[in-house]
C-alpha cells in the first residue's frame, strides 16, 4: 500500500479542472531560429553540396570535437547506424555483455552484426547495468560489454574498464542518452573504446536525426569513414569493408551547429524542470525518483518515477493520458522480453522497472506552472489509485 501525504485538498478538486487542453508531450525537440537555419540553408543553395562530407558536416564535426571533449569524432545518419558500425569496426566474435534495461537499438545493433547478446541485469540505484553481476556472465566466447548510460546517468566506469581490462574486452557504450555528460570533471566521451551518442529529435540535442562516435584509436579513423560509406576507402577508392550508407547531411549538420549555440541554456531549463519535480516528489513514498551522482555533470535528459507497482503505473499511466499528459513507459519491456528475442531469463531487477517506470515531461519551455499541475495531477491520481486499492 502507498502512503501519501494528505492530499485531501487535491482530492476535492473536480479532476476536469485539472486535465490540460493542450496536449502536454513528454518531449518537443530543440529547434533554433528559423532566420538562423535559414542562413545554413543559403549556403547550401550557394554550394549546391547536400551530402557526402559535406563543409557543414566538417564544420559540425570540429565543433563537436570540442563540445563533447574528444579528439576524435565521426558523424553519422543515427545514433543507431553509428552504433552497428560501432561493433562492426572492432572485429567482435561470439558474445557481448549488455543490459536489458535500453532501448531496442542497443541490443538489435549487437544482433545484427552476428554476434550474442548476453543480457546481465541492472542496479535498483540508477538503472544501470549492474557491476557485480558482469564478471559471472564472461565465457571465453565473450568479446566486449555493451553498457548503456541509461537516461544520461553514467554506469560504474571505473569497475566497467577494470573488468575489461582484466578479461582483455572492448568496451562500447551506448551513450546516447549522454550529451554533455562528465563524470568527475571528466568528460563521457573518454571511457571506453568507442561511445555512441545520438541526436535524434527527441534527444537533448538534435540535428533531426543522426548521431556521433567518439573514440581513442586513432586507427579507427578511416574505418569508421569507410564504414558509413559502403565500405569505400576515402582516396584510394577501393571497397575493403561491407560498409553500409549511414552518412550524415548538410540539412542535418545545420541544424546541429545551430543547436550547440542553445544547449548550453536548454540544459539550465532542464535542470529547473528536474529539481521542480524532485522536490514535489520528495514526500511522496510511492514514487522513486534517481538520484543524481553529485560527481555527475547532468543534462537532465529524463526525468522517470518508479512507481510501487504495475497495476499502479498503468494506472497513472492511463489516467495522465486521459488528462492530456502524455508521459512515456520508457523503457519497457525489458529487451530480453521483445517477442523477437524472447529470452526466459531471470532479469527481475530490469523486469520490476520497466514495468513500474514512467517517464515525465520534460523540455526546455515546459513552465514551472505545468510541472507543478502534473505533479499535483500525479499525486491525485495515485490517492484515487490507493483508495481503491487498499
Ligand atoms: C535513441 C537511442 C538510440 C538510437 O539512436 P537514434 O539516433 O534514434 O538511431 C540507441 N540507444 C538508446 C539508449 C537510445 O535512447
């Protein structure tokens, strides 16, 4: 049973009042002046150059070097692409470790370049892959741990590349939840073999679609050029990979560069969004909400509630879409559970969350006023859910 503050006042209200006329989505992408991507638009037309290492995708690729802290970046179409290719660049063989707890590109990337993935469950604190359990699941099939730093919450790097460096495996980490993310005064974008971010429209930072990886090896370089363009080696013109089409535009580049110049500021409204709700939750012992790790530089990319139950999620959940709120089940179900998987494994920790998560609101112009009515709409709710199911 949950036990709540009294509420008795939010209780009285008639539940009309409080549901939104407008729909309240629970993300809007960043979008800068149109003047200002006009100006890239123009240049384009000036050029006549639209995609295929383009000027603006070497203009965007430099400044990413510096916003994400890394000497070496490659663009590419999708975060997901970029993550296939990835793998693919590393020569894995047999098994990867990853989580469960992700979205379903993570383990399809995996899948799709032939190799196992071995799902490990998550910790309770942040959602994470759970450090503790990886060193049980290596086999001498094993290759490299796929980690995801879910919701922009960095994993245990430190265990993370102890344990690889130990049972000599790559690492890559799909860190597509982690623009702007360090950890330690470090940035993300250094730990590992490889990291994955993606700027997909519904991510802290976009360029529509498309995506990025940082890495260490220099050597990677020109395998990952080849790799999103059919396998071409630039130059040279000969074909040394299966390579795929996975390059990012001009129209897509533009939009990044135009984003970097807001996302310091929509990180600061971000942050105000995430502290609201974390202190209008603080009470309420029905919802977990993560902690953030005092050494973590945020982005604030998600704010999620656990809630106690299923039955209690599903509840809220449908109450706030009849309210015009449409929060998220992200993510759920756990991947080892798509039908196209299937796999029967005891992962109760990656099972109780997804089933018992919601994702919230939250956007750079999201008012304080409409954190506060869904806040207040959510504790409702889970009253009503309480009285009826005591
Ligand atoms: C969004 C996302 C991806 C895929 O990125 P795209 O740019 O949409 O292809 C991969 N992993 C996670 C965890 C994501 O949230």
């Amino acid at each position: 049973m949950v036990k709540m503050k009294d509420n008795s006042q939010s209780l009285t209200k008639n539940h009309e009042d409080l549901k939104f006329k407008d729909p309240v989505l629970v993300t809007k992408p960043l979008l800068p002046d149109l003047e200002k991507y006009n100006e890239y638009l123009e240049r384009i037309w000036d050029k006549q150059w639209l995609t295929n290492n383009g000027p603006i995708v070497n203009e965007f690729k430099e400044k990413l070097k510096s916003k994400l802290k890394s000497d070496h970046v490659e663009v590419f179409s999708n975060g997901h692409s970029a993550l296939e290719i990835a793998i693919q660049s590393l020569n894995l063989k047999g098994d990867v470790i990853t989580t469960p707890f992700t979205f379903a590109s993570t383990t399809h990337a995996i899948t799709l370049n032939n190799l196992n993935p071995i799902f490990c469950d998550i910790n309770r604190e942040n959602y994470n892959i759970d450090v503790s359990l990886i060193e049980e699941l290596i086999t001498d099939d094993t290759s490299a741990i796929l980690p995801v730093h879910v919701f922009g919450n960095p994993c245990d790097l430190k265990k993370i590349d102890k344990i690889a460096k130990k049972h000599d495996l790559k690492v890559i980490y799909d860190a597509a939840h982690c623009f702007g993310v360090e950890f330690d005064g470090i940035p993300i974008s250094q730990f590992g073999d490889i990291s994955m971010f993606s700027f997909h429209a519904t991510k802290v930072f976009n360029s529509i679609e498309g995506g990025a990886l940082t890495f260490n090896d220099s050597d990677l370089i020109l395998k990952l050029k080849a790799l999103k363009n059919f396998g071409i080696t630039p130059e040279v013109e000969t074909v040394d990979y299966i390579g795929q089409n996975a390059k990012m535009n001009e129209f897509e580049a533009a939009m990044g560069i135009c984003n970097l110049e807001l996302i310091g500021h929509a990180i600061e409204m971000r942050k105000n969004i995430y502290e609201l709700y974390e202190n209008n939750f603080k009470e309420v012992s029905a919802i977990k909400t993560i902690k953030i790790d005092p050494k973590v530089k945020s982005n604030y990319a998600y704010f999620t509630i656990l809630l106690d139950s299923n039955q209690q999620r599903d509840f809220l959940f449908k109450k706030l879409h009849q309210s015009n709120v449409f929060v998220k089940k992200y993510f759920y179900p756990s991947a080892n559970e798509f039908p196209v998987y299937n796999y029967d494994l005891n992962l109760s920790v990656s099972k109780k969350v997804s089933d018992c998560i919601l994702s919230l609101p939250i956007y750079p112009d999201l008012s304080l006023d409409t954190v506060n009515k869904i806040s207040e709409l959510i504790i409702l709710f889970l009253n009503e859910f309480e009285k009826f199911n005591v």
